[in-house]
C-alpha cells in the first residue's frame, strides 16, 4: 500500500513537472523551416490594416519583426530599408512587425514607431503586434530577427530564419548576407543552403 502511494506521488510529480516543462518551452516554440504560417492582421502606422493576404502579385516575404528602442535593430534599419528597396520589386517585400510590450517598452509605442519610421523613411509597413499574438506563433525572441517566406500553393512557407547578416555592427564588414543570399536563391528556383542562423538583438519584451 505504502509502495503504491510512493509510485502515485511519483507519478503527480512527474505530470507536474511535465506540464512546466511544457509551458517554458511553448514560449519558444514557434514556426519551422518548411511550416505553412498563419495569415495574420496587424495595424499599420498609417492606420490601415495588413495582412500577408493583401499582397496578391507577392512571391513570398521578408518577415522582420524590429522595434525603435533595441540598439542592434537601430543599426540594422538601414539594411531592411535596402533589403526592401532591392526585393520588394522582386516579388520579396518587407513587412516589419513591432513585438514589444509598450507599457515595458514607451519607446515603442505606437506614435513612437509612427515617428521613427518617418524619420528614417521606411519604405515597408511597419506593424505593432499590440496583443502579442503573432510573434510566439512566429517563435521570435529577438529584435532584429527574420523570417523569409515563399509563397506556395500550400501557403506561405518558412525557408530561412534568423539574422540578417553577419555583422550587427558595421555593414560595409559584412561577409554572409543570410536574408539576401535567401531570398537570392528562392528567386532562382534554388534551395536556400544556410536556413537557420542565431538572430543577435534584444530579447522581445512581453
């Protein structure tokens, strides 16, 4: 009897210790390489609303999800204005996502953002995931990070995640580009090669 109360503890702390490890892990579980992603709403800083759906001629995406306040994605917002101004016409725009908890982060807030994108001229929509609720499907944790997406029959498919280059501190001293050499190769009919590199930022903020 004494035996059978012992594997039955056992057995509740096992279960107990399970679902914690199982919900540490789901915050950082999110889409893999070869995964169909979700479409999603998200608002705009002209007030519009948008959706992966709205860009019909698209061949696939540039996924960012960035901020203001990070100083890596600072230093890496000149490189996605490139990255659009050279893909989007290709079929492979930008959408920048803004994942930040505004009340951790003022910075961030959706004025802020409004501000910051027209001082720096962003040519892409940049979008605030106000509830939070699309970058843990996504399974960002930094800011810069990226996700490149090739539009399929299925949907829109994950072909690279992670940083954009090489280098966060100084571009012209960049010797990969991850997102271009992507991109690159999708739009030859190619295989992306590196698919996975580890994204250097800040730690989105929940």
């Amino acid at each position: 009897m004494q035996q059978i109360k012992y594997v039955a503890l056992a057995l509740a702390l096992f279960t107990m210790l399970g679902a914690f490890k199982n919900s540490k892990s789901s915050l950082s579980n999110g889409y893999q390489i070869g995964d169909v992603v979700n479409d999603f709403k998200l608002k705009n800083i002209d007030g519009n609303m948008v959706s992966l759906s709205d860009y019909k001629d698209a061949k696939g995406f540039i996924i960012t999800f960035t901020c203001n306040t990070c100083p890596y994605a600072v230093m890496y917002e000149d490189r996605i204005i490139e990255l659009n101004n050279k893909y989007a016409p290709k079929g492979y725009p930008v959408i920048a996502i803004m994942p930040n908890n505004t009340n951790v982060k003022p910075g961030d807030n959706f004025e802020a953002m409004k501000k910051r994108a027209k001082t720096k001229g962003f040519t892409f929509p940049y979008l605030i995931d106000k509830e939070q609720t699309v970058f843990p499907k996504f399974g960002a944790t930094r800011t810069p990070q990226v996700f490149v997406l090739k539009k399929t029959k299925k949907g829109s498919v994950v072909k690279y995640i992670g940083a954009i280059d090489d280098n966060y501190k100084n571009a012209s001293e960049v010797n990969t580009k991850y997102v271009e050499n992507a991109v690159k190769a999708l739009l030859e009919g190619r295989e992306v090669e590196q698919k996975e590199t580890k994204a250097i930022g800040c730690s989105i903020k929940a």
